[in-house]
C-alpha cells in the first residue's frame, strides 16, 4: 500500500494570500506553543531530586503526563473553542501540524536528529490538508477547505 501526494502550483488572490499568510502564522504559533509544551515537560524531568533549584527548573506535577500527539489534539480542541484566532484555520491542518512535530521527536529519538527548534517568524513555508473532498481540482481552480477555490496551473 502506498499514499499519492500532489503538489500544484497555486495562483491565489491579494485576499486568499493574506490568508495563507494568516494560516502559515497560526501553524508557527501552533507548532511552537505544543514544542514549549514537550520541552516544558522534558526540563522538568531532567534534573535530580536532591539538586534541583526552585530559581530555573521547570516545575510541572510528577503525575502530569508526557505530551504526546493525541493529548495535544485534545487541547488544541478546547483551545479552539476559546480562541477565535484558531477558529479560522481549518483544524486538520492544525493537527496535521502536531503531526509534525510529533514526526520531528520521533526522527530524534530513532535517527539521533537534534531536538525540533522553535519556527521564527516566516520560517513555517507549509501546510497540508490532509482531506480535500471528492472531486477538489475542476476547471483549472482548486477547493479547499474554508478558502474557496483557488486558481492553480497544472504542469503535466
């Protein structure tokens, strides 16, 4: 069994590229805040029992769970609820975002990658849906979820 992806080049408008310009900084936010949570978690279990100073660890409970891509769904859930910001990205991508990091922890425990680093500004170039619909691409213009359609050239 294997996956197709596609990838097309897109030709969105003034108001669809603020947009996507909107989305690619809720991912960045997304995507630091859940990595400022596992390294949260990780610091606090990092020092020793008998030499930890109250001045600089991380002081989370010793029964808190560790983060993991299903509990951060289940936040990011309720966040969205609160935050109107969150609203208006399409929460798929915001999860596939979490998947993600949880792909870049996974490469550092099995591959000895370095530790995931936070995104700076204009640093998050993507984002994927993973569910665009039966039929998303007609008539030269692509649909996507929440946007609309948007123009696209096709290289064959």
């Amino acid at each position: 069994m294997f996956n197709l992806t596609y990838e097309f080049k897109l030709k969105p408008t003034q108001s669809q590229i603020a947009i996507f310009e909107e989305w690619l900084e809720t991912h960045r936010r997304v995507y630091n805040h859940a990595l400022a949570e596992r390294k949260d978690w990780y610091k606090s279990r990092s020092c020793q029992v008998n030499a930890c100073s109250l001045k600089c660890e991380y002081i989370i409970p010793a029964d808190a769970p560790r983060p993991t891509f299903a509990s951060q769904c289940k936040s990011l859930t309720v966040a969205r609820k609160e935050n109107e910001y969150l609203k208006r990205v399409n929460a798929q991508s915001l999860q596939q975002t979490l998947r993600r990091l949880e792909k870049a922890f996974v490469s550092m425990w099995e591959q000895n990658y370095g530790f995931p680093r936070f995104k700076k500004p204009g640093r998050m170039r993507s984002f994927s849906f993973p569910q665009l619909g039966a039929t998303p691409l007609s008539n030269g213009y692509m649909k996507l979820p929440v946007i609309g359609a948007v123009k696209v050239k096709v290289e064959t």
